[in-house]
C-alpha cells in the first residue's frame, strides 16, 4: 500500500513539474516572438498564467478523471491519455478566459504554447518517473499467472518486457495482489470457479480472452443487468463508412504536411538510382486493390535492368534461395538489387513513391500490404477482408518484423488491423515506422 502511495505521489509531481516546465517554455517562446511583426502585448509576468494556482488544480482534476494515478496502460495508451489531458486543460483554460471576459487580459498565444510543450513533456516526464520508481522496486504489483503451461509462459514473458505496465510473476496466490486468468481453450465451468476462488484472495482479477484477431479496446459493451447477460459488439473497424473517411481525411492532411520534406528526398533519390545504373527512376508493377481491382504500385527501381537473367543463372547455382521465396515471397541474397537498390530496401525508402498512389486515391498511408496478383489465392479465407480496403504505403507488417514475417504472418497481422482499426492505431504505426527504419529490423 505504501508503495503505491509513494508511486502516485511521485506520478503527481512529475506532472505537475511538467507542467511548470511547460510554462516557462511558453514564456521563453513567447518572448521570441515578441521581437516579430506578428505578436506584441506579452507583458512577462508568468506568475499570472498560473491562474492563482487553479492550473496546476485543474490539470490534476483531468489527470485523475482519465485514471492517469489509477489505471495501469502501456506506454501508447498512457500517451493518448496524456495527449487528451493536455487538450483539456487547454479547454479549460479557454473557458476559464470566456467566462471571466478575460480572453484580452492573458496572451492565448501563450497557452497554446503550452500545451504544444505539455505534449511531449508530460510523456517524458511521466517515462521517467516511472523508470525510476521501477529500479527502487516501488513500481512493481504481484501479479499471479493461471493457464496451460505455454500460456503463462508467453504472459510471464510479455509482462517482463513491458516493464511500464509493472506487473511481476510470483509463484503463489499468497504472494499476489492480483490474478491474470489466460482464458483460451479453458472451460467455462472452470473459468467461473477460478473467478470466484481469487476474487476472495485480490480486489482484481483479470481475464484474457485470447481470441485470435480481436481486440476489445474499440468494441462496445451493451449490459443487460435484469438478465445478468452482456452483449459484446465487435465490429471490422474499416467496413464502417464513417471509420473510412475520417482515415481518409487524416491521411490526406498528413500527406500534404509531408510533401515539402518527402519530395527533396525522392529527387535526391532518383538522382543517385540514375547515376549508378541505366534504366527507368520508377519501378511499376500490378498490384491488388480495394475490391481486387488492379492497379500500378510505384517504387523507385533498385534492381537492374537484366534482372531476370541474373536471377536465372543465381537460382540455378543457390537452389535453395527458391526455398526461402516460398515461405517469404522474397529471396534471401538477391542478386538483381543495385547499390542503391540495397541501401533504399534497407531503409524502405524504395517504397516512397507510393505516395503518389495515395494521392490517386489507389492507396492509404497506412493499411494492409499491397499483394501482388499472384498472391490472391494464397490468402485463402480472409481475402474478401484484406480486399475490402485499400493497400497501405506501411501497416503494422512494416512495424512487427517486416522480411522476418512469414506470408502467413503477414495476413494475420492485416486482417487484426483491418477489424482492430482506430485513429490512434494508425498514429502508433506512423510513429513507430520510423522507429523501425531507423533501426533497420526485419529489413532486407
């Protein structure tokens, strides 16, 4: 109890230190911006933007009404959290301003600034508290595991890595504050009794459901509490209209947002692709769209231009290598790829051009691969799923192993997006892409 007393605590006055720190940035920027032609007035007394200490009272209140010093999320949910908490004081403030008349009193450029600041202040901030409070062992809950044997192995594993959650394995019930039940392939009669025997020995008990390619984090619970039933509604995330065009919107905007850094780059590209071999900048090739319909998928060319011959004779002398193409649909040492070729696969920036086909609308920045006609019927069950929205430039099969996937792998993790899909999802993914392109994983 003291443990999380003193973890609480410590979470309070990272953010609150946030906060402070937020503000005075605000205060230096908006210093700099006095000496523009476009911001004048700012008279530099900070204190005044504290609003009598109501702020920091304020952004506590949010903090706690998003479980932010109650709940345990990983780091990406802990972020949308933060990021919401941030808006809402914003919010607040400027109601706070409008209700008072006195949105002439105090610069709202200021506030904004703060805000921008608190945005990956508060992450921080928060990272590090909690980094710490887990070396001093002040972080950590019991946790009790209960499954077959694989099961709570592969848990055991997962809450060891995700030290940010702060769950640790005991050994026995006696030892645990609380109880993760692994619920796949378990009998309802057992699971029923398992609940009802741990919910006498820790205030909480969590279920696993383990089912295959749904997650929970977007479905509604609908209570039936006369009946003592609740209905679960799952739904595939990008089949609702609305889902689809608010993805759209976001896209294009971010899209737009990139242009003026992504089209430098693909013409320092193009030059480098010309000065180490003949042949066309682009490479275009047919691949599967929304609904099946075809349509050219472009990429810088990184192979050269008598590729297939190269390839022949290769094949021929490393009969092996057609092996790993049939589980990876791709070589191990592929011949055919140039200098160049090696370097843009690498940092997948031979896939760039692509942008261009979300500008054709024959795309989206992020979704499923783009599957080759040839692939159609190796999909199997889950093609009128993967068909029924449009390919992506990167998907969550960039960001989980890329070339270490199997193809197998490669559909399950397009058909989990697909019925999984929120906004969120995709800002993890885009974040994380170049994290992963940075550290070249999975790359070939």
């Amino acid at each position: 109890m003291l443990n999380r007393i003193i973890a609480v605590m410590s979470l309070v006055i990272a953010d609150m230190i946030s906060l402070l720190t937020a503000l005075y940035v605000a205060h230096l920027s908006r210093f700099f911006l006095e000496n523009t032609s476009l911001f004048s007035g700012y008279d530099g007394h900070i204190e005044r933007f504290f609003l009598s200490g109501w702020l920091f009272v304020i952004f506590i209140v949010i903090n706690v009404s998003l479980g932010l010093y109650t709940k345990r999320n990983d780091f990406w949910e802990e972020l949308r959290r933060s990021y919401l908490a941030a808006f809402l004081l914003l919010i607040a403030v400027v109601m706070m301003l409008f209700i008072t008349k006195s949105t002439e009193e105090f610069s709202r450029t200021f506030y904004v600034l703060m805000f921008l600041n608190l945005l990956w202040l508060m992450p921080l901030g928060r990272v590090g508290a909690k980094k710490l409070l887990y070396i001093l062992g002040l972080w950590h809950i019991d946790a009790f595991l209960v499954g077959n044997a694989q099961q709570v192995e592969k848990l055991k594993k997962d809450l060891a890595i995700n030290w940010y959650l702060g769950y640790r394995s005991v050994a026995s019930i006696t030892e645990a504050e609380i109880v993760f039940i692994a619920t796949r392939d378990m009998d309802v009669d057992l699971l029923e009794k398992l609940i009802h025997q741990y919910k006498r020995h820790v205030k909480e008990v969590i279920l696993i459901p383990y089912l295959h390619n749904i997650s929970f984090a977007n479905s509604e619970i609908i209570d039936l509490r006369i009946g003592r039933m609740s209905f679960i509604n799952i739904q595939n995330q990008l089949f609702i209209p609305k889902n689809i065009a608010i993805k759209k919107m976001a896209e294009l905007l971010l899209i737009v947002v990139m242009l003026p850094l992504t089209f430098p780059v693909m013409l320092m590209i193009a030059l480098a692709i010309k000065l180490e071999s003949r042949g066309d900048v682009f490479f275009k090739q047919q691949r599967l769209g929304k609904d099946a319909e075809v349509f050219e998928c472009y990429k810088f060319r990184t192979m050269h231009e008598n590729s297939d011959r190269i390839l022949k004779r290769y094949l021929q002398e490393h009969p092996q290598e057609q092996v790993h193409y049939e589980m990876y649909h791709k070589y191990k040492n592929d011949p055919r790829i140039t200098r160049v070729g090696v370097w843009l696969r690498q940092l997948s920036l031979d896939e760039l051009p692509q942008i261009i086909n979300v500008l054709r609308l024959e795309m989206n920045l992020i979704g499923p691969r783009p599957y080759m006609l040839s692939e159609k019927e190796k999909i199997g069950e889950n093609v009128e799923t993967i068909l029924h929205v449009k390919p992506g430039l990167t998907g969550l099969w960039q960001i989980s192993g890329r070339n270490e996937l199997s193809f197998k792998e490669r559909i399950e993790l397009d058909v989990w997006y697909i019925q999984n899909w929120s906004l969120w999802l995709d800002f993890i993914i885009f974040v994380k892409t170049f994290v992963v392109l940075c550290s070249r994983h999975g790359a070939k």
